[in-house]
C-alpha cells in the first residue's frame, strides 16, 4: 500500500525521493505512536456514537486497530509512511479493509497531531515532576544528613554569614518545589482535547466531543476549532518549565562542584559521582555535576527552535508547525536524563563539617558587631561604619577581627566597651536570627519539617 492518505490527489504524481524524504515526519514523529494509537480508537468509538460506523464496522475498525497495535509492537517498519498518522490509518485500512477507510471521516490530522502531542505532555510531564519531586528527596536527605554543620554563606562567593548546611540545602527543595508548581500549571492547561475541530473548521460529523474526552481523560475541551489546530504554545510552556528546573540544578551543580574542590572541601563526591583524568592520576573530576551544569543549555535550544518556528506563522495549521517533533519529544527525554542523574549524585554528597567551620573567618561576624552596636543604641548606618573600621584595623594588623583587644573595641565606639559573650561563634550568630524563614535554628527545624510534609506528600 502506498505510504500517503492523500495520494487520490494526483493524477500520475511522480514522487522526487528528495522531496519525500523531507517532507515525512515518521523519523521524528514516532514517539506519538501510543498516543496516535488511543486517539484513533476513542475517535472509531465516536464515529460508531455519531452513526458512521454500523456495529459491525466499529467492531471491525476496534479488531483492526488492536491487530495494528501487535504489528507496532513486533516492530514494524513504519518508514514507508508519510507521518504516524499516516502509519495507523493505512495499516488499519491493510487490516481491516472498508470500515477502516471510514476511520478518518470528519478528522485532520490537524487535530490528531495536537491530540497526540497532548496526550504524550500529559503522561510526560507528571512523569518529570516525580522525577524532580525525587531530587527534592535526595536533597532532604542532604539537609538532614549534617543537622549541626554551620558553613559560611556566600553573597558574590564571599563569605558573608554564617548560616546552617541543612539551611543551604533546604534552599534548593523550594526552587524545585516553584518547579514542580510549573510544570503541574503547564500540564492542567494543556490538559483539553482538540478532536472535533477537523482541519481548522471542525467537523460535519455530530461528534460528541465531551464524550471523546472522557474517552481519552481530558479535563476540558479547546473552545475553538481554529484556535485547536493552531496552538503550541503548550509545548514551549512544558519546556520552559522542564528548563527552568534544570537552569536551578545548573546552579546547584556549580556550587557542588565548587564545594567538591580541594580549596573549598565542604562536600566529598563518592568516587561512583566522579571520573578521573587520562592524565593526571591524582584527579578525582565531577564530570556529572558538570554536564548537569551544562544541562539547561540543551532545553533553552529545543526552546528557541520551537519559539522561533511559531514566530510570524500564520495563525491555524501551517506545516512548520510539524517541526515541533524534536524539541518536544527531546526536550522531555533530555530533562527526565538529567533529573534522574541530578538525583543520583545529589545522593553522592557527603558533608565535611569540618571544613565549613574551619572556612568561617571571624570577620564573618562583622554584621553581627554591627547588631551588638544596634542592639545599644546606635543607629544602624553609623554601627555599619564601626563594624567596618573594625575590619579594616584587624585586617590592617594581620590580625582576625575577633583578635583584636578590648580596649581597641572600645576605641571604636564606646558602647563595645563589653562584647557580648559568644559574639565570634558561629552557633550563636544563626541562633540570634529571628525572622521565619532565617537560618536560625528553630526556624529550620520548622522549615525542615515543612519540606518534609510536602516531598513526602508528593509521592
Ligand atoms: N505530520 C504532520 C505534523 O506533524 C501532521 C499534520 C499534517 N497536516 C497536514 N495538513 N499536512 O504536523
């Protein structure tokens, strides 16, 4: 049989290889077989509804359709036909003659190709919240693993305070949690169902189109036929919002691989997270962080591809629009690869508490000399100046800020005649902060305890 359901459309048609070959989408669209395989029997069970299809002929169409289902699954060669939609048909009408050539009565595969691409989005993209919901797992149990440690907390990768590691890695569950939020915003509103709209008009057929939907678990309908066939842009929200996910594990990855090295120290990768060089025999490489560092790059590609094939086409079905195969079907393969790797070697990290403490200068606590000046009295602005001459005295001297003598203090500003105890400890210094949400210590057992409920909430 020829790969085309249009072929009636020529009178002695003379194909050009060249041009078949690039017109045909079955190298690219084969991934939506499953779904193009439920669309059509849901839409042969609304035919049989609608009165085109006799008892006989829907039983017929529905047998033909699962004989089509067993060839698929044995691997048949499919690079004959035009596209997937093409592929089922025309199988179908090799499996079960006559009522098979009614399947398409009323249908485009207009519509088909954004039911498929649907149904494919609405498998998928729960699929990818788990998968992030898992690094959220693997990330508590980093939090949870060092309840103690108080590592320096860095602004422009200076230190700046000292803040809890259960803190530091609690702030990655959140950034993924705003991710899972996304893509489950992405997935409900691309949760409708085109079919009905035909080619951009709808269809002459009476097709009950809620009962379609329910046949293949669509919350909602597309209200506009022309409006069905046309629209993407549910696509490049997926991926926008799959991309967005990893462009914050790129950042985690970063500082992992900052952490990991031998000058910083707070974190060892288990060697399964690490390579080493054909070279240097002493490196030990965290080529997997690095390629997650790089990961984003892959979904913002298959994101520009996509956005600039919408740019300026004209508005219903335009056939640039079969160039959303490969961003859609790569841009979910490229973010469930990363995110499982993102939760392996998140599991890979070991804390070093050791080191965090020991990279805590004690001009860290500049803020906190600071709030002690504040705390007697003195405006802000003014304690921001002392804190700082300070710094610059011990700095000056070759001296830590907390080496510096009680009567220089007090030179500085009379009210640091008496340094509060524990002023250059790190514990004090998280548990003297008092806002929800803080690094104090109280607050993020709460907070620990929030993510907790949440992550293990979500399955
Ligand atoms: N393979 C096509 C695509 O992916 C299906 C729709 C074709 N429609 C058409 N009028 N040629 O976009």
């Amino acid at each position: 049989m020829s790969g085309k359901v249009w072929g009636k459309r020529f009178a002695g048609r003379t194909a050009v290889p060249a041009l078949e070959r690039y017109n045909a989408s079955i190298g690219e669209d084969a991934f939506l077989l499953q779904a193009e395989m439920e669309a059509s029997r849901a839409y042969a069970l609304g035919l049989s509804s609608a009165g085109v299809l006799d008892g006989d002929e829907a039983a017929a169409v529905l047998r033909g359709l699962a004989a089509v289902g067993r060839r698929l699954a044995a691997g048949e060669d499919l690079s004959r036909f035009e596209d997937v939609h093409s592929a089922v048909e025309l199988l179908l009408i090799e499996e079960a003659g006559e009522p098979g050539r009614k399947l398409h009565t009323g249908r485009s595969r207009n519509e088909q190709v954004v039911t498929d691409e649907r149904l494919f989005l609405k498998s998928a993209l729960p699929a990818a919240a788990g998968a992030v919901a898992d690094v959220q797992k693997a990330l508590l149990a980093l939090a949870e693993s060092a309840p103690a440690a108080v590592m320096p907390g860095y602004t422009h990768l200076q230190r700046g305070q000292p803040v809890l590691f259960t803190h530091y890695a609690l702030s990655f569950v959140w950034a993924l949690e705003r991710g899972k939020d996304r893509i489950a915003d992405a997935a409900r509103r691309l949760d409708v169902c085109p079919l009905g709209s035909g080619a951009l008009a709808g269809s002459t057929v009476p097709l009950d189109r809620d009962a379609l939907r329910v046949e293949l678990g669509f919350a909602g309908l597309t209200e506009n036929s022309i409006d069905a066939v046309a629209d993407r842009s549910f696509i490049l929200e997926s991926l926008g919002a799959l991309g967005l996910v990893l462009l914050d594990l790129s950042r985690l990855a970063e500082d992992l691989i900052i952490f990991a090295s031998a000058e910083f120290g707070f974190i060892v990768l288990a060697d399964a997270a690490a390579t080493s060089s054909s070279l240097m025999p002493q490196k030990k490489n965290p080529d997997v962080l690095e390629l997650l560092r790089a990961a984003p790059g892959r979904l913002f590609a298959h994101y520009a591809r996509l956005f600039m094939v919408l740019k300026g086409t004209p508005w219903s079905y335009n056939k640039d629009l079969q160039e959303d195969k490969e961003p859609l079907r790569r841009g979910v393969e490229d973010a469930l690869r990363a995110l499982e790797a993102a939760a392996a070697a998140v599991r890979c990290v070991r804390p070093v508490p050791e080191r965090m403490a020991a990279a805590i200068d004690p001009s860290i606590f500049a803020t906190d000399l600071a709030d002690v000046l504040v705390e007697r009295g003195v405006a802000f602005r003014e304690a921001h100046g002392v804190a700082a001459e300070a710094v610059r005295l011990a700095e000056s001297s070759g001296r830590r800020l907390d080496g510096l003598k009680p009567d220089e203090f007090r030179g500085l500003h009379a009210a640091l005649a008496a340094l509060p105890a524990g002023l250059f400890d790190p514990r004090r210094s998280i548990e003297r902060k008092k806002t929800a949400g803080s690094t104090n210590p109280e607050m993020v057992r709460r907070q620990l305890k929030k993510a907790r409920a949440l992550v293990d909430g979500s399955g």
